[in-house]
C-alpha cells in the first residue's frame, strides 16, 4: 500500500510516500521559520496562506522524486487537528480534493498519534505498551500508549508547554525565533551552579506538568542581572537543568505506576540532545529503553502522517471527517 502524507497544522508543510512493504520512499518539508521570525512567533493567517502555496509545488516535487504518479497512491492521510483552524483547513482540503479526483479513500490523522508512532518506522522492535512522553511547543504530556488508537493521557501540562518555555525565554532574552535550539547551544556554555531554579509542581503526586511558574522566575531573574551573555548561558542551561528534572520525575512517577519497559519521546524538543541523554539514563536505569524519531522528524512532518494513516487503516481504523478539522482533538478522544 502507497500512503500520501499531508501535515499542515501548524508552520511546517510536509508530504511523504510511505510504502508498506519498502517504508519511507521520500519526503519534503517547508518551514516556515523565517515568515514568523520578525513576529517571534507563529502567526496564524501567514501560516494557512503559506500552505496554501506550498502544498501543489512540493506534492509535484515529492512525485517526482519516487518517481510515482498520483495513481499510484492507495491511501490519502492528512493531519485533521489539533492544530491551527485555517492551517487544518488548507491541508484538508487540498487532500479531500485529490481522494475525490483519484477515487482514493482518505484518513483523517490526529497528529499527537502521529507523533507517538513515528519511532515504529525506524525501531521495528519496538511494540505497545509503552510510555509516550511528547514535548513540543504546543503539547507536554505522558501517555499510556496501550495500542493503536487507545490511549490514556496519565499528565499534561496545566499551562505552558515545554518548546513553549524555551522559546518565551529565549525572547525575553533577546534571542531569535524559535528558541530552543538557541537554548540548547547557550547552554552548553553555561556554568553549572550559576542558579537555582524551581522545579515546579515535581513532588506532587500526579504526572502532570507546569512551567508558567519557572518562566515567571527566569523573568525576574533576567530583569535583575546584568543581561550579558554569560548569563543567558548559565540561565539557558538551568532552564535545560529544570525541565529535564520535571521531565525524568514525571516519567519516575508514571513507570512506578505502570511499569512499561519502553519510552517513546517525540515531538520538537525531543531533539535536544541534553534532553534525550537525561532520559536515556533515566531510561537504563529502569532497565527501559528511550525511543526518538531521527532529529529531522521530531517536528511535524509528512513522513509520519503517512505512517500513522498506514497504520491506522490497517488496524480497521478509518476515520474520515467529511472535511471537519479540529483545532482541539484530545488524543483520548480519536473516534
């Protein structure tokens, strides 16, 4: 089976080919990074027009390059939400249209899902149950991951979300958009010990999460310095230090329940390697293993909506919308 691919939630245009006998035959990705960055964040209307304008060009290229034609496609799967309304929108449209021209069946792809199943096209080893620990901009949560389609959230965040920290920071700071990976390389200069942030709602006895609290503390404490570079290192890498200790504690707690014996951490801020050693540690010490997407696919990307609707339809699990996107789609909550 032949699945197309289209992610358009938020600044990211993907489309892939997913083969289910050959795997990943080919993706391409636009970011929109540079539209945004004036902003210091997303703006939604550019970020639908911008769609718009990408998915024909790149869905033209992505053909070209497997050397396919739209009649080679089997299966066409899009990211129905959560995401931005008028970005949704654009993605469902646009596949809905070339299902109705090609006479193929669609799939309506919950991107949180799609998120938590990119690892299997890279770890064939790795099987249900596991914990899903996703960290990204939007979303900070730990999931019983049971099976295809079934999951329960076990904790979330209560405001902001981890990419959400980073990047607020990094701008009050004075840094560019997105923050995190400007982050990750300040901190890697900082000196440990330089501050002590708070590790909030850690030791309460839930696996959910909290950052408007630490983001508060940085503020204030970057309002108080001398606002040198030396001290966006050393607060850069107390904020890494911060997160990743509210992270592994949070997973702590949700092993000690539940006990599965594998991890699966994607979203963007899985990309951040001081992340990923923390909790690879965290993980062989629980005799666990950590499992990430390659770098490129821990942001939203085409390859692993593809996937997750290959799976999905192979699992008898064919959902299909009539067009309606949802800006909101609780991962607990697919069909």
């Amino acid at each position: 089976m032949l699945v197309l691919g289209i992610e358009t939630s938020c600044d990211e245009t993907g489309l892939a080919l997913y083969d289910s006998e050959k795997g990943l035959l080919a993706d391409e990705l636009f970011s929109q990074i540079e539209i945004h960055q004036d902003y210091g964040g997303v703006v939604p209307e550019l970020a639908s027009r911008d769609h718009a304008d990408r998915v024909l060009p790149l869905l033209k290229n992505l053909l070209k390059s497997a050397d396919k034609t739209l009649d080679d496609i089997d299966l066409v799967a899009y990211t129905a939400g959560p995401g931005l309304k008028g970005c949704l929108l654009v993605g469902s449209t646009f596949a809905r249209t070339l299902a109705y021209i090609s006479d193929k069946p669609i799939m309506s792809v919950n991107h949180v899902e799609a998120h938590l199943l990119a690892p299997f096209m890279e770890y064939p080893e790795l099987s249900f149950p596991f914990f899903g620990l996703l960290i990204s901009g939007g979303h900070t949560m730990i999931v019983d991951a049971k099976s295809i389609g079934e999951y329960e959230i076990m904790g979330e965040t209560l405001d902001d979300a981890v990419g959400e920290a980073f990047d607020k920071t990094a701008k009050l700071m004075g840094l560019d958009y997105p923050g995190g990976p400007l982050i990750e390389k300040l901190a890697k200069e900082g000196i440990q010990g330089s501050y002590k942030f708070p590790r909030p709602i850690l030791h309460k006895p839930n696996c959910d999460f909290s950052f408007s609290g630490l983001k508060t503390h940085i503020m204030l404490t970057w309002k108080a310095s001398e606002k040198t570079k030396e001290v966006q290192k050393n607060i850069s890498l107390e904020l890494q230090n911060s997160v990743t200790d509210c992270l592994v504690g949070k997973l702590k707690r949700a092993h000690n329940e539940r006990g599965h014996s594998s991890i699966v951490i994607s979203g963007g801020v899985s990309a951040n390697q001081f992340i990923r050693e923390r909790i690879t540690s965290f993980a062989h010490s629980i005799n666990a293993e950590a499992y990430y997407p390659t770098k490129k696919f821990c942001t939203d990307n085409g390859a692993m909506i593809a996937y997750a609707g290959f799976k999905k339809y192979e699992a008898g699990q064919l959902y299909d919308l009539k067009g309606e996107v949802k800006p909101r789609w609780p991962l607990d909550r697919l069909a």
